[in-house]
C-alpha cells in the first residue's frame, strides 16, 4: 500500500499493478478517492481497472459518475467495470459509451467489446457483419463479438454473410476462408441446430480449417463421428463441457463476474458456482486435492470468458494456460460436476 502513496506515477502505477493481481483488498479504501477527478486521466483509469479486478462494488456510485467524463479512456474503462457489475442503472448510458468506439474499432477491438457482454452492441456488430464493403478483418471482429455476445438472433446475419461469400468476388480467397471458418463457428454456438445443412455442406470442403470448423457444428449437434474425429485431431483445442441439452439453458444461464473467477483460487471458484447452478462439484478420488489452492491467473482471462463469463466457460478453462494447476476435465454426472484427469476422461496429450 505504501507504494500507492509513492511520489513517482510510475511507482503509484507498478503499485495499483500489483494490488489488482494480489488482490488485495485492503486497498479498496485508498483507491475510492482516486476516482474523484484529482489525478490524471491514466491515474484514474487504473484504478477503476484496479477496483474492477478486486470487486469492490462500493466502487460503483463514482464509475457511475465517470461515464461522463472528459477523458475517453476513464468513461471506457469505468463503462467496463460497470458492464461487469451488470448495472442496470447506468447501462443505457455504458452501451453508448462503449459504442464510441465502434466505427474506428478494429478486429480485436470489436472482439473485447462484445466480451463486455452488453447486448445493446449486437445491432452495430450485425450491421459491420452484413455490410460486403467493410473490411474483411472488421466483418471477422463483429462476428466473433456476436459469438461472445451469445444471442442466438445473431446467428441469422451470419448464416446470410457465410452462404454469400462464394460470391462474393471481391474478397481475396484467405479472407473468405476466414470469414467462412468464424462464421461456421458462430453459427455452432449460437444456433447450431437451424444451420446443420450448412455444416454438411462445409465437412466436405478443400480447406482443413473449414472442415474442422463445421465438424465443430455437427459435434454440437451430436453427431458422435465429428465428435471422434476433433478429438483425434485436436485434444487441446476441443474439450468442451459436455452438459446435456436438458441442463445446458442452467449452465449457460448462470454467470459470475470476471472478478470472481481471475485471481481467485479453485476452491473460491467452485464455492460461488454451486450457488450459482444449485449443483454441487467434486473432484475425481484421482485429483490431488492441493489443485482447489490453485489459481485463474493472468490478464488474458477476459479473452476467453468475458466480464461475465457463464458458468460453463468457467468450468471449461481448467484445463487452460491461465489456470496454474493441473489440468483437470469437467463432466457432468446425473447428481453433480466431477472434475477429473485427462487420462480419467480418455484424452492424451494434455499436460
């Protein structure tokens, strides 16, 4: 904490670095005056960033009051802090905030925008997807935020950009690849069971990327032989949380905050997730049990669940880079979550 006092911005900086990764929330107090409009643009963005990571919703009323702020970076970070709170007494006004951006925004700009999951954006995003003359990279970026954003509405536009890209004779042919791989992918996510023709169509396809792409909408559909295959061919990239159709509107349902899950312990993880799908969740008798003192580590979290990630995305990142334990696979049995080895679940290679 004495280094949040320190006379240097470059020390105060490293300082609010390090209380978000600590965790420390003994410096909730000092940082709630930073908000108060006394520092610098920079100053106080970090430590809205800093507050959002420690889930200090006292925090809450002075975000609020930045949204109107002078810098763009303090109203777009704390319009990110309340996005992951899911205010909803200021998110008319954070959609528009985070929107500001969106005509100048790149690929991984309209990526990070539709992690924030505010669904108000879902329109500008379909509008960039649908329209032939936007650059390819951006048409890419919106349908992956769509993707993120998880409505099922957006898959139509999508299904029309995929079924016109062999017409488009404008798009050089690794950009129309592209387009068509993240467009089989959304379509999977977000509606898989109307587009299973389209999947068919592209299992047979020249390119491997657009093979596996809709070998990953007929696996969502259940089809137990593009199963078998990406499991063949790809272990670490296609684990996924096999929660049956029945149960699957719960899981997806239910979220948390990204600041409950990034820096926070298994052990911590699991407790907030029972509460939240009801469920109770084990590990296997053949996972050391010193695996719930592990940690979700590292900033790149929000690229893979979002501010507030699902309760199956969660579940389905324990075997991922930012988890600092063993590699463990959820499964879900008829009474509760198990969590087990690789080898328990019948995969190789993982680590």
């Amino acid at each position: 904490l004495a280094g949040l006092r320190h006379e240097a911005a470059e020390h105060r900086r490293r300082a609010l670095d390090e209380v978000a990764q600590l965790r420390a929330v003994e410096a909730i107090p000092h940082l709630l005056p930073w908000l108060d409009g006394e520092r610098g643009a920079g100053e106080r963005a970090a430590a809205v960033a800093a507050l959002t990571a420690l889930d200090a919703e006292a925090a809450l009323p002075r975000m609020r009051a930045l949204l109107a702020d002078d810098s763009a970076e303090v109203r777009r970070t704390a319009a990110q802090g309340l996005a992951m709170w899911n205010d909803a007494e200021s998110m008319p006004r954070v959609a528009a905030v985070l929107a500001e951006g969106i005509e100048q925004a790149g690929a991984d700009q309209l990526v990070y925008l539709g992690l924030t999951g505010v669904v108000a954006l879902a329109p500008a995003f379909e509008r960039i997807v649908a329209n032939g003359n936007q650059a390819a990279r951006r048409r890419w970026g919106a349908a992956q935020a769509l993707r993120v954003l998880g409505l099922p509405a957006g898959a139509k536009v999508v299904a029309a950009m995929v079924d016109g890209l062999a017409a488009d004779a404008s798009l050089r042919d690794r950009d129309r690849q592209e387009l068509l791989v993240v467009g089989l992918h959304v379509l999977a996510d977000l509606d898989a069971e109307s587009h299973r023709e389209r999947f068919e169509l592209h299992a047979i396809a020249d390119e491997q990327e657009v093979r596996d792409a809709a070998l990953v909408g007929l696996a969502r559909l259940g089809d137990a032989e593009a199963k078998a295959e990406l499991r063949r061919r790809s272990p670490l990239q296609t684990i996924d949380f096999d929660v049956p159709d029945a149960l699957r509107p719960r899981f997806e349902g239910a979220r948390l905050r990204l600041s409950q899950v990034r820096g926070n312990t298994l052990r911590e993880v699991i407790i907030l997730l029972e509460k939240a799908l009801g469920t109770p969740i084990t590990l296997s008798a053949k996972v050391d049990p010193q695996v719930l003192c592990s940690r979700f580590q590292g900033n790149g979290y929000i690229e893979f669940i979002g501010l507030r990630p699902k309760a199956v995305a969660v579940l389905s990142v324990v075997n991922g880079a930012f988890f600092s334990g063993d590699t463990l696979v959820p499964g879900c049995l008829t009474d509760r979550i198990e969590l087990v080895t690789p080898e328990e679940a019948g995969i190789k290679g993982l680590r």
